[in-house]
C-alpha cells in the first residue's frame, strides 16, 4: 500500500527544495534526498516510502525551472503525483524523470496520510475502503515517454522527441 | 493569422503550426547558468552520451547565480564548469560579475527577435523583451537541446495584456506586470504564452520586466512585439557571428486577427503602485490598500528590477535624501553595462550618498544563498519576482515584490510608501 501526502494549491519550488538545499550548494549531492520539503513540511523526507502518492491542489510545481525538486521527489521513490494543474516546467522535469504526473484533483477524496494502492498501467487509485478512483488518461504521446523511464531514454530509443515520429 | 509565439516555432518548425500543435523545433541559442551546469554537462555526456555540444556559438554560459563564489563547493563546481566550456570550445563564456544571463545576452545582441531561447533559467521568459521566444527547462531538456539544438514543444495559446495610455508619475512597468498577477493569478497562463501590447514606449530593460514576470502566472514565454523606434527602446547591435541573427523586425509582426485565449486590458492611467505580498506572486493589492508596513531591508536587483532604468528611478527620488534610520538598502545592479552606465552618469553616487550599498552584478539574494540573505522575522521590500516563504533565506521572513519607485520611497521612510508621498513629507537636506 502507498501513503497519500495532501498537499495545498500553489505549491512551488522553493517549497519542494528551497534554493539553499540546491545540489550546487551541497558537499555531498546525494544528500538531496534528505530535502524534498525540508521547509515546508518537514516529516515528508523521513517518513515517505517508496511508491507513496503526492495529492495536490492546483498549479503544483510553481516557480523554478530546477530539476532538482522533482529529482529529490524521485530519490525518494515517489510513485506518482495527482494534481489538477501542474506548472509546466515541474511537469516536463517530472515526466523527463519518468515520474508519472495525473491531472485530476483529488484533495478532498483522500485523506493525507490514508493508504491506497496505485494501479499504475490502469491509472487506477484502490483505496483502503475500497473506493475505486479512476485518474484521466494522459495523452498518448506523454504515456510513451513514462513507458520508456523518461525523455533521455525515450530519445536514446527512438531518435526523435515525444509527439513526432521522424 | 498567428500570434508572435506561432510565427516564431513556425518558422523554428520549418512549417506552419498553430496552438495545440507539438512541434519538434530547432533552437537558435541555450543558455545554462552556474547552479545548474554541473548537471547538465553530466547528463550531456554520461546519460545522451555526447561528446559536444551540437554548435559551440550557440551555447551561452552565465555565472550569474553564485557570483563570486561563496563556498569552496560553489567556486569548484565554477572551476569544472570554465573548464568544461574550454575544453568544448564554446564562445560566450560571462564570468563573475558580467551580470545576470538575461540582460547579459540581450546586452550582448545574443537574444534576437524571432529567436527561440531556451535557458535553464523559469525567468527566460526575459528574452521576450526583444520579442524572441524565451522559456525555462530543466537540467534534462537543457542537455538535450545543447546536444541536439532541438527541442520539443506544445504551442501555447496566448494571453493578451493590452495596456493602454500612459503611466502616472511613480508607477511603472513593474506595477504593471504585478497587477496582471493579480488579475491573472499565479496558474493564469499556465502553457500559455503572454503578449504585452500597448508597451511600445517602454525601454528594453523596461520590457524585460514585464517578460520576466510572465513565468509568475505561469506562462512558457512573454512576448512584447518587435517595436523599437519609439523612445529608448534601443536594440543592441547583433554579434556579427551570430548565425540566423536579426530578422527585421517586419518579419513578425503584431497580425490582426490572431487568436488570444484570453485578454485583459489595463489603464495606466489609473495604475497605483501594486505590491506582491508574503508568500505568492500573485497575492497583490494596491500600496494604498495596505495601511502601514514596516520594512527591515531593501533590495534593488534581479533581472526583473535591477536594470538602470532601475537605479535611475530609485535615483531621482533618493537625491538628496538620506535612507531612514536603521533601514538597509542593498542595490545589486542586473549587469556590469547597467552598473557602468550608473557610475557614468552619477547615479551610483546619488545611491551611494543616500546610504545604500552595492553588490556584484548577478542574481544576488534573489535565490536566498549569498549577498543579502533574510534572517527570521526580517521583511525586505525586494523589486525582483519572487516572494515565495524561504526564497531569499529564511521561511520566517517576509518578503514584499513592488517597483523600484517603491523601493527608493520605502527605503527613506522605513515603510511601504507611495513614491508621490517622498516629495511632500521628506523635504531635501540642504
């Protein structure tokens, strides 16, 4: 079962990783798994597992272009984040991570902290009472690149960007 | 009939392409700056695999965000990243102190009309200022388009700012844009492209400002159309080797008829002064709705407000005057030309006899790691575009966006103040 983390509307950068927290300003880079939400809410980086699920209101990923905030949420093991708009630059950071992103507002159906299980292939959320939610399906050429583990990979595979095949 | 961002990726796609569309475009120009090149040189080279960049003249490197260095780690990681750009023999190289990307390689005739820019910077929106279409990516998208020069895009519908009359004395482009915020809210442009019409009159640097603040609501790029002949509006002559460099400015072109998702109108001539306050951009009021606020420390800079048109405006109205006891002001000039301009005419020294300070061209405090950084409790009045809790240092401290009028009022009185109200209540020493 996954952890759902609610999260409110407007989330930007700076609340994901602030810019102090950058891996330019680290000695040791892989610390940055010990700063997704250092600030603004401080029990994420110790207690999210693997596969947890992000729930957010609107415009997540606010602000920055810094990969850095979606790569800490993906060494952490992030299993998907639902949201009913994200900034565009968070959203192609995360889907050139392979993080998958679903568009669907979800805050006042779960409950932060509830455990669900997260059908990805279905985009299907179970919850722990049963509750069948079933998230919209990303166009097809976004799911192409999740299938290939992210833009470096997708390219590396078929020599073209998503939504043109040359 | 297209708006600026569909003739632009037309011409970038080598084909006609309409919002909605996604385009594989090639881009005219990358730009990478300190805190992210580390980075993007290793997924260039160890995740795509390439050796070279796709074309050394069109791959700008900025030290602009840690500038000087402010750690061993932070000098190092500048240290690779100089001897990176050597070894790939790339041409534009601006080190310490030539300032923040944005106005540096607009300055440079780097970032021309009809251009397609993309920066590892949200703030690239700025080159919209010369009418190019400039956006932020990430590390990824960064590499590959060094790599490929090409990159891959949705083209956005457009929002239309039409702004018409004039501004009052003590308002300017950056009221304008925060009012936009506040109307447009922080997601309001949200995949889509801004045009500001109606802002012919406005200088490059002032158009920057609106350009810049477009990424606050969200959009991928912020256009003001190719118009320089009215006043000041002076487009720096383009690097004579710069390929596919300055397409006349006819070549795009406001069209009638061009579909806007969206528009909104203003009248500058009844625009107060607008304040972002504590924590989202778009949490914006009029200064006279917000009764009286204390301020700790004032910031001028950024590639939003630290232009010289910037300095000058906070000039005229700190000429002669002292700041308030207690208050610091901080001015951190955009680039080393705005800085050199300001020694030239005095307007350095008129901010210098004021009290305030000067730091080293580039970014500053903006991003909270050097130069200026906010201790808990602090409020600064900052002209850059960002409030957001934590982003120049503390998440305890509070930070207000407003214009560099603004700053020069606020830094005499200690609180947030009107720039008309300097005049009457703070006669000149004599």
């Amino acid at each position: 079962m996954a952890r759902v983390w609610i999260f409110g509307q407007d989330i930007n950068t700076d609340q994901i990783v602030p810019g102090r927290y950058a891996p330019y300003m680290l000695k040791n880079e892989a610390d940055l798994r010990n700063y997704p939400f250092v600030e603004h809410r401080p029990d994420f980086a110790p207690g999210v597992q693997p596969g947890d699920l992000i729930v957010a209101g609107n415009n997540f990923g606010c602000g920055s272009s810094r990969e850095y905030a979606p790569l800490a949420l993906r060494l952490v093991g992030v299993g998907a984040i639902v949201a009913p708009l994200f900034a565009r630059i968070f959203f192609r950071n995360a889907l050139n991570l392979g993080i998958p992103c679903f568009t669907a507002d979800l805050t006042s159906i779960l409950r932060d902290g509830q455990e669900v299980e997260l059908r990805l292939e279905e985009g299907l959320i179970v919850t722990d009472e049963g509750q069948h939610i079933q998230l919209p399906p990303p166009p097809a050429f976004l799911r192409d690149v999740w299938a290939a583990g992210g833009i470096v990979p997708f390219y590396r595979q078929y020599g073209h960007f998503p939504g043109e095949a040359r | 009939m297209q708006t600026l961002s569909e003739q632009i990726l037309s011409r970038a796609a080598g084909r006609t392409v309409m919002a909605g569309e996604v385009v594989t475009v090639d881009v005219d120009l990358v730009m990478m700056h300190d805190s992210l090149s580390p980075s993007i040189i290793r997924v260039l080279h160890e995740e795509l695999g390439a050796e070279r960049v796709w074309d050394p003249e069109r791959v700008a490197v900025v030290i602009d965000h840690v500038a000087p260095a402010a750690s061993v780690q932070t000098a190092e990681k500048q240290a690779e990243v100089r001897r990176w750009v050597r070894s790939q023999g790339i041409r534009y190289l601006f080190d310490v102190g030539r300032g923040i990307s944005h106005p540096v390689l607009v300055e440079e005739g780097l970032a021309r009309p009809g251009m397609v820019i993309v920066g590892s910077d949200s703030h690239s929106t700025a080159y919209g200022c010369v009418a190019a279409f400039g956006t932020g990516m990430g590390t990824t998208d960064i590499a590959l388009a060094a790599a490929t020069g090409q990159t891959w895009f949705r083209v956005p519908e457009t929002v239309l700012v039409r702004a018409e009359g004039r501004f009052r004395p003590g308002v300017s482009a950056k009221d304008l844009a925060l009012y936009a915020a506040r109307r447009l809210r922080a997601d309001g442009a949200t995949y889509a492209a801004v045009e500001w019409h109606g802002v012919e009159f406005l200088t490059i640097m002032e158009r920057m400002t609106l350009a810049t603040l477009s990424i606050e609501v969200g959009a991928k790029a912020g256009l003001v159309p190719p118009v320089f002949a009215e006043s000041g509006a002076i487009l720096p002559p383009a690097r004579a080797e710069v390929r596919r460099p300055a397409l006349q400015p006819d070549f795009l072109q406001v069209q009638a008829g061009a579909r806007y998702s969206q528009v909104l109108t203003v009248d500058l001539d009844r625009l107060e002064p607008q304040i972002s306050a504590p924590h989202t951009v778009d949490n914006v009021a009029d200064l006279s709705e917000l009764g009286r606020v204390a301020i700790d420390v004032v910031y001028l800079g950024t590639c939003t407000n630290g232009h010289y048109e910037d300095m000058a405006a906070a000039a005229r109205i700190l000429r002669g005057r002292r700041l308030a006891p207690g208050m610091r002001m901080l001015v951190v000039p955009a680039s080393a030309q705005a800085l050199q301009r300001a020694t030239a005419d005095g307007t350095l020294m008129t901010l210098l006899e004021a009290g305030a300070t000067i730091g080293t061209p580039g970014c500053g405090a903006c991003i909270g790691r050097h130069m200026g950084v906010l201790a808990p409790g602090e409020v600064c009045l900052f002209t850059g575009n960002r409030n957001f809790r934590g982003r120049m240092g503390s998440p305890q401290a509070n930070i207000y966006l407003a214009s560099p009028e603004v700053a020069a009022a606020t830094a005499l009185t200690g609180y947030l103040t009107h720039p008309q109200e300097v005049e009457a209540r703070l006669p000149l020493e004599v």
